[in-house]
C-alpha cells in the first residue's frame, strides 16, 4: 500500500504542475539522444526527484517505475564489511552514498565501475546507458566526488549520472564543470 502522498505524486513532465520551462528543457534533453550528466540543487522539498523521476520515464518509458530495493555489500581495503540499499529499475539506479559515511568512495568506485563495465540489459531501449541517481551528493567526501569525477570521464557512453543535492557549495568544482546545472526552487502559494 503506498502513501497517498506517492500515489497523488505527477509522474510525467507534462503533469507537473511549476517551472515549465524547465520540463520541456529536460524534455527536449531526453529526447535529443545527447543526454547529459545533471546536477540538480535546490531546497528540501522542493521536487527534484520527482522531475528526475519523470525524466528517467521520459528517457527509457513506463519500466522505469518497476523498481527493486536491492542489499549490497562492499568490502573496504580495511576488511570491513559495508551494508549498502541500492534502488533499482533495470533502467537506472539511485543510491545514496553518504549513508556509508567516509567510506563512500568504496561504494562510489566499486559499484558505478561494476554498473559502466555493464551493457544495457533492455535491447529494445530507446537509450543504451544506464542512470544512477546520487542523492545527497553535496554530503559526498572529497575523495568520492574525485572518484565520481574519474567515472565520469572514463565511463560516460555507458553511464548518465544525476546528482542531486541542496546546494553546490560542498561540490568540487570539475563536477560542477563535467554536468549540467540545474536549480529548483521551491514554489510558493500566494498569499
């Protein structure tokens, strides 16, 4: 049973309902072919992934929403053992490394180069790279964000990531550089 909430979420770019602007240019981005890697920012609440979510259904269609919560573990250079939740779709996935704390580098080198090495699995695709969606990048370490700016390079006609975080003040800046910016804010009733 999902909460009402989730329910009455809109699930494409037309449905939403503020910052039209910006759904067509996601729109267009998708459709283009030449899809980006995107650093969305903004406030709490302010609707990130849900329009990151009507992209990814935007870019590869209804699959999208057939997600799985998988478990994964990593081991560190330490011998210590690292319960990771990962979101998935066969489409994309979204992960939230700082849930791991500093030993989000681990996470952020072994499971995107694991994911790049990898060819889309849907043939049929209308896209033949996978997303991975990184929430809460700006609390990402310095040495993660080195490691996912080396992913970006090596591995971007696999790979499309979107970052999502609250500000960009904590993202280094060749990230910053290798993405497209993209701010939301949070829009207000009129009183």
């Amino acid at each position: 049973m999902a909460l009402l909430v989730d329910r009455q979420r809109p699930r494409t770019l037309d449905a939403l309902t503020y910052h039209h602007e910006l759904s067509a240019r996601l729109k267009a981005l998708a459709q283009s072919g030449d899809f980006p890697h995107l650093l969305v920012y903004g406030p709490s609440g302010a609707g990130k992934k849900t329009r990151i979510v009507a992209t990814l259904k935007e870019l590869y269609g209804p699959g999208v929403e057939k997600i799985k919560i998988d478990a994964r573990v990593f081991q560190t250079s330490s011998n210590r053992k690292l319960e990771f939740n990962i979101v998935a779709s066969i489409y994309h996935l979204e992960i939230t490394p700082s849930d791991v704390g500093t030993y989000d580098r681990v996470v952020i080198q072994e499971l995107l180069k694991e994911i790049a090495q990898t060819q889309q699995v849907d043939l049929s695709a209308k896209q033949r790279f996978k997303v991975v969606v990184i929430n809460e990048a700006d609390h990402l370490t310095r040495d993660a964000q080195a490691a996912l700016r080396r992913t970006m390079e090596k591995y971007s006609p696999n790979l499309r990531l979107i970052l999502l975080a609250n500000s960009t003040a904590n993202i280094i800046a060749p990230i910053r550089s290798r993405t497209l910016l993209l701010q939301r804010r949070r829009k207000y009733a009129k009183c």
